[in-house]
C-alpha cells in the first residue's frame, strides 16, 4: 500500500492533504530523514512531524468510559470520540465500539476497527463474561442471587428468559453482577424486575480483561496477548 493511501486510511488528512505532508518533509523514518510516498518503509519506522504513526488496521483499544458519554459517532451531547485523537474517528475501516455503554454507565469499553474480531466478542457463542458492578437505591432483599441465577427471569417485552447471571453481595446497596449476555440495559432491567433501581453502574471486566487502574476517560492500546486473555476467560 502506498504510503498516502496508508496514512490516510489512519484519519491523518485527505490523501491530498498526506501528500502535502510529503512535500512539506512532515514525513519522516525513525532517524529523522524525510520519507517518500514511494518508499517501502516498516510502518514501526514511520514518523509524523516526529511522533510515531498510530497503530495499523487491527487496532483494538479499550477505555475507561466516563459516564455522560455515549457509544455514538453523532450525538447532540459527548461522544466516547471526544476521548480520542480527532484522526481516530476518521480511521478507515472505522474504529467502532464493541456494543455499547449507555451513557449513565461508566467503565470498560473496547473498540476496534477488526469487525472479525468484534463480532467474535459480541457473539453469544463466544460466551464472555461481562462483570458490572451497580450501587441500588434500595437495600437487596436477599433473594436476587437466587432470582437472577435462575436462568428463568423474563424481562418486560422479551420473549426469552435470561441466561443464569451470578450476583454477589458487597454491601447492603451495592452488589457485582457476571452476566455472559448483553440485552438491552440488561442490568438495570434486572434490578427493576425484583423491585430496586440502579442508581450507578460501572462494567469492570470482560473476558479475561480488568479495567484496572486505568483512570477515567483515559485509552490504551491492546495487544495480541491482551485479546488473548479477553477470550481466556478469568
């Protein structure tokens, strides 16, 4: 692939506007000589106005999703791309988000533009565990546990009962929540059907992946040993 057609599938301009950038000398190796649209160079080595370039197709990222942000490319209100480098959202094939986190949920969120994989992920037969954890405006009862582990509890509009889901107490309004579905707000819908409301709610884990520490509104690139251990389990 030609070096503008590479370097504007990353969001970076225009392919007229990457060439430009040629011209100009904004194009570097790693040594910090100017390249040219013909060159054959490792992607690694490329340089623009001397920072490198942005990972190559197959890039997959996760984010610590604030809440008041949506899943969405266009939205009146703050979009998770608000979080990204501008060229990020101009990526072609399209960086997109792995489902969804409404925007009252906070937490771990993947995206990618490998549909491959994302559709890998999201597949019910792929059967990776989701782990949320949801602050209650009411104390549980002590029955939900049972309830939700079931693998019998239907939800308004549905015409399938849900997949047994684990709960786990933390305090008297706080509980964590596996689930291996990903229903349309599936977690507060829940709740709502054994008579609570979810007042906070925040995905920690998926697959084998922990949010950790990584604060707020702040991304990092994944790995191939990172996707590895998403679909390891945990």
């Amino acid at each position: 692939m030609r070096l503008v057609r590479l370097i504007a599938n990353l969001g970076y301009g225009s392919r007229k506007q990457v060439a430009l950038m040629f011209r100009e000398g904004r194009v570097t190796d790693a040594g910090g000589e100017v390249l040219y649209a013909d060159d054959q160079v490792l992607h690694a080595a490329i340089r623009i106005d001397g920072d490198p370039l942005d990972p190559p197709a197959g890039l997959v990222l996760m984010l610590h999703k604030p809440v008041g942000y949506t899943c969405s490319t266009k939205d009146p209100g703050r979009i998770v791309y608000d979080l990204l480098p501008p060229r990020f959202r101009l990526r072609s094939p399209l960086l997109s988000t792995v489902g969804r986190l409404d925007r009252d949920t906070s937490g771990l969120l993947l995206m990618t533009d490998d549909g491959q994989l994302l559709h890998r992920i999201v597949s019910p037969k792929s059967n990776l565990a989701k782990v949320y954890e949801a602050t209650l405006a009411q104390d549980l009862r002590g029955d939900e546990a049972a309830v939700f582990a079931s693998g019998t509890l239907m939800l308004e509009s549905e015409k399938a009962p849900l997949a047994p889901a684990a709960l786990e107490l933390v305090a008297p309004r706080q509980a964590r929540l596996t689930l291996t579905e990903g229903r349309y707000h599936q977690v507060r819908r829940m709740f709502a059907a054994v008579g609570n409301h979810v007042e906070a709610l925040h995905r920690r884990r998926v697959g084998g992946l922990e949010l950790g520490d990584l604060p707020a509104g702040e991304w990092t690139v994944l790995g191939e040993a990172d996707v590895a251990r998403l679909f390891a389990g945990g």
